[in-house]
C-alpha cells in the first residue's frame, strides 16, 4: 500500500478501514494521505517510538513485545510503556537469526525465560 494506491483505492470505494505501515520515518506519517481522511486507521509497524509515532499521526502502534510484557502492566502512559517496550527490543535486537528471536519471544510469552 502506497499513497497513490491509497488515493485509486478511496476514488473506487475500495479503500480499506485502516493499514500497518513500516520502513516509514516517523516525520513522514503526518505527510501520508493514509493518515487523513474517511476515518481511516493508519497504524506503525514499529514500536522503537510509540510517543514519537502517535504524536505524527499514528492511530496506533503495533508492538509485538506487548504480548510478552511481565505482570503487572505498565500503567498507561507511553512513557512507561515505551520503557519496557525498549527493554525487549534490546533482547530481540541481540539474537542474530529469526530463529532465535521467535524463541525468545516465544519463551518470554510462555514466561519461560
């Protein structure tokens, strides 16, 4: 999905209800025509910087860490949020193949590790 995709897809009727967008650079979410309009969902693939993504027009922040986040939750502010994100990020960043960072996480959702 590109935006010129994106504007076709809207002049059809065919645009759907929201996509996740990735290798986007935070400054460019507000500049997409995905962002705006139609009530459209526009949401990051990334969660390196979830503050920095909804504040340029993000509705949202997938994050695949949160499914193995500890109990109890952090509480809601994208502050503390971020900060246990970034402290798994680290963990997947340091296992070198696919492999590794599926069983890690895997491990982690099973509260293995």
């Amino acid at each position: 999905m590109d935006p010129a995709l994106a504007v076709d897809a809207e002049q059809r009727g065919l645009l759907p209800a929201g996509a996740k967008i990735s290798k986007l650079a935070v400054g460019e979410h507000r500049a997409d025509p995905l962002s705006v309009g139609n009530g459209f969902t526009l949401w990051d693939g990334s969660s390196r910087h979830i503050e920095a993504s909804l504040a340029a027009g993000a509705s949202g922040v997938v994050a695949t860490p949160l499914a193995v986040l500890p109990e109890p939750f952090p509480g809601r502010s994208t502050a503390k949020v971020q900060a246990a994100v970034t402290r798994l990020i680290g963990s997947v960043d340091r296992a070198n193949l696919r492999e590794d960072r599926m069983n890690l996480l895997t491990s982690l959702f099973r509260h293995e590790a």
